[in-house]
C-alpha cells in the first residue's frame, strides 16, 4: 500500500506520522515556489546544496528514509517517479545525508541535500523531489508511506524565463447544464508551468483554477473550470487570470454559453494576454493551500496495493 504527497510543506504536507519542509528557503524569492520547494537555475558543472527538515507528528518513534527521486510531465500532468525505478538525472545527481533519520515523538532533524550537476550535462530543466519515506507492516501487506518538497533546477548559462499565453476561452455545458470554461493555455517561457489563478463573474463572483495541469516550454493545455453561479446563455465577461512561477497575464472576453447540456459554443480566439506582473508568495501560498488540503485528502484516499 502506497501513498505519496508532494506539497507545499508550508501547510504541513504529510505522510502518515512524518512532514517535510524546506529549512533555508529564501526570505524573497523572485519566484514564490522557491518559499516552499527547491527552485533553482546553475550551469552544468556546478554544486548545489540545500537544507530540508523532517519531523515526526506522531506519538511514538519513527524511522525516515530520506533521498531525491525524479519526476517528469507525462500526459499534461507532473507524475513522480517510484524508488526503484528510476533513471532521472536528478535522482543520479543527488544525495541526502544523513539518508536515514530516527525520530522520537515531536522531534525533527535537518538533512543535507546536494546536488552535482555534471559538466557534460544538457541544458534544460531537471525535476524531481526530495523524499522523506516511512515504512510500516500490517497484517496483509506493507505500507509505504513518501512526503515530498519538490525539484526544479534549470540547467543553463543564464537564468530561464517563464511566460504564458491564454490563447482561447470555449464556453460549454456539462451533462447537467452547469457552465464550464475551457481555458487553452500555452507555455512560451523556458521553465516548466503548473498554470493557477482566478475566473471573475459578473456580479462578482470568483471561480479558483487549480494548479493541475503541467506544461513544458512550448506545449499547449487545457484547464476546464466549473462555474458555481447559474450563468444563463446571455453574452457573459469574464475576466480570467492565469500565473506560475510568479508571472500573471489576463484576459478579459465576452463569451456564450449554448442552451443545452453536453454542448460546446465556438471557442473566442484571444490575441495576446496583457498584464505581465511579478506575483508575490503570498498569492501562490493561497492557492496551494487549498490545492494541499484537497491534495492531502485525496493522497489519503488513493492507494495502490502491492
């Protein structure tokens, strides 16, 4: 039995009796996820080390592995790779000392993580998450228990950046008649995106966009959005709000939704999003928190048996 987090360990991610935070994130980061996970641009050749702490929630002693393992985009989505199987670079570049931790009840430990990226190694960036794991044994069968504070090293001679573009907005029904917006977004920075942000109604109303959906530079994606307000098939303005890695861009457009349930207007072709802006931790905080308190739920949730 399986289950894994990796989320913002400023909201106490965690994995069964164990959680994981990062001990020397930066006190202003240019890019918020830096205030919770390893964000980071070198050049190949260079050495990178961190600090993250572990602690024990529980009861009773526990016993933590600790080490970095890889991650990558797979199917529009940021997927964690198993212990075991796992060829990423990260996981070769890396080390954690120490690699096992005992904890008694309420105690934590900091941990060591380096980073070696080879002088041979490519540009592009690297993904991954540092790992602390927990194993426990039940009557049928073992469980493995993993809580994470995300990787992202780019690998180049200078800084890449991150950009978006909201190229299209599809107003559509679901079976039972509710709005939905569809949200094609693209990636033209240089960094991997997981787009959040906002959808404002007339009337005021705000749907959030939940990280999700994670891009490469130059792929596409969509991000559906369920509006809670009844929106009738009036011509409607929205203004929809897109960030990551602390850029912002948004769009305003008038859209239709049809009549009938099950149905897709004719996407709004957008030009280009206005409104680049630096967001702060603060903005990002706030939609990971709710990501993580769902992620937490759901992670308890799914299981996978051996």
């Amino acid at each position: 039995m399986i289950a894994i987090s990796a989320l913002a360990p400023s909201v106490t991610a965690a994995a069964g009796s164990v959680s994981l935070s990062l001990a020397d994130a930066p006190a202003s980061p240019q890019d918020p996820r830096a205030a919770f996970y390893v964000v980071d641009a070198v050049t190949a050749g260079t050495q990178l080390d961190r600090v993250v702490r572990v602690k024990n929630d529980s009861d009773g002693p526990v016993d933590v592995a600790l080490y970095v393992g890889g991650a990558a985009v797979r199917a529009g989505a940021l997927q964690f790779n198993e212990r075991g199987n796992d060829d990423a670079p990260i996981a070769r570049w890396s080390s954690v000392e120490p690699r096992t931790v005992a904890l008694a009840a309420g105690t934590s430990a900091d941990a060591h993580v380096r980073i070696d990226v080879p002088a041979g190694a490519p540009d592009g960036e690297a993904l991954g998450v540092v790992w602390a794991e927990t194993r426990g044994s039940g009557a049928a069968s073992q469980s493995v228990n993993r809580v994470g504070v995300r990787v992202y090293l780019a690998v180049a001679d200078r800084p890449p950046t991150t950009d978006l573009a909201i190229e299209s907005l599809t107003a559509a029904r679901d079976a039972a008649g509710g709005a939905q917006l569809e949200i094609a977004v693209r990636n033209t920075g240089h960094r991997e995106i997981e787009p959040s942000g906002t959808v404002a109604m007339p009337g005021g109303s705000v749907a959030p966009i939940a990280p999700g959906l994670a891009l490469l530079p130059r792929a596409r994606g969509s991000l559906v959005i369920h509006l809670a307000a009844h929106i009738t098939n009036d011509p409607t303005t929205l203004a929809v709000v897109l960030q990551a890695n602390g850029v912002s861009r948004r769009v305003d457009a008038t859209v239709r939704f049809p009549d009938r349930p099950g149905t897709r207007a004719d996407p709004v072709l957008l030009g280009s999003s206005s409104g680049s802006s630096r967001t702060g931790p603060a903005v990002l905080a706030l939609v990971l928190d709710g990501v993580a308190i769902m992620g937490v739920a759901r992670a308890r949730r799914r299981t996978m048996t051996r």
